[in-house]
C-alpha cells in the first residue's frame, strides 16, 4: 500500500511548486542582505517583498498541473484561477491591508505616544506590488519549465 503523503510531497508537480517557494523567499533574503547587509532568516517565513513568493508558487504549479495532464485540461484551467485570484489578492486585498496597518499603527504611535504606552505594531508587510507579483509569477514559471525538462 502507498503513502499518500509521500506521494504527495514526492510528486513533481509538489516539488517545483514548494521550491519557486523557497527560491522566492531565498532571493529576497539575498536581496536584503544586498541592501542591508544583514542576514535576516524571518524572511524566509515572511510576507510580502521582491518577488511575490505566493506568486511564484501558484504559477509554478499552474505550469507543472499544464505540463503534466495538457494547458486544455479542467485541472489546468483551475489551477490557473488559482493563481490568477492569489496573485490578484497579493497585489490588491493584501496590500490594502498592510497600508491600513501603517496607517494604523501611525494613528497608535501618536495617541500613546505622550502616555508613554508602546501599542503592539500590526504588520504592515502583507501584499506585494504589481511589479513584484509580476516578477514572483515570472520566477516560478521559468522554473516550473525549466524543471519539467529534467
């Protein structure tokens, strides 16, 4: 008898999907590391920054779904829904999110700030420019073809 959760997490399709993950994450740890010229690992597990991570997953596993079963085929056609409603909220719903937050988190910062009470700070980094969901989306793309030549 097979293991589903091996089979899952051995399957092609999973691999490339959870790796334009981590090579998202890992590009923007380097790019911190370039701006800043500090190491921060809560990056890897954090949201928000260049590339979109959620971008570059989402379309590496549309393309690996279209590579595996046919780009006509209903599974391939949902996926990319997928992908095209994730990136959609990214750059849109998450994004206003984390504005609120700042501003909030402004607001709070102003009202304590004469009481000498630190609020606790929401996290403002939570969605992703256009131009990062773009690039998330190229990354993992490119690698869901590059991969599927192996």
């Amino acid at each position: 008898m097979t293991n589903p959760f091996l089979e899952v997490i051995t399957s092609k399709i999973s691999v490339v999907t959870i790796f334009a993950w981590l090579f998202a994450q890992c590009i923007k740890i380097a790019i911190a590391l370039i701006t800043t010229r500090r190491f921060n690992f809560r990056l890897l597990l954090g949201t928000g920054g260049m590339p979109s991570a959620h971008a570059a997953s989402v379309s590496a596993l549309a393309i690996s779904v279209g590579k595996t079963v046919g780009f006509s085929n209903p599974l391939c056609i949902v996926t990319m829904a997928f992908a095209f409603i994730t990136m959609f909220d990214a750059q849109g719903v998450r994004r206003q999110a984390g504005a609120q937050a700042a501003t909030l988190n402004k607001i709070a910062e102003e009202i304590y700030s004469n009481k000498g009470i630190r609020p606790e700070r929401l996290k403002e980094l939570l969605g992703h420019t256009p131009v990062e969901v773009f690039a998330g989306a190229l990354t993992g793309a490119l690698l869901a073809f590059i991969m599927f030549k192996f």
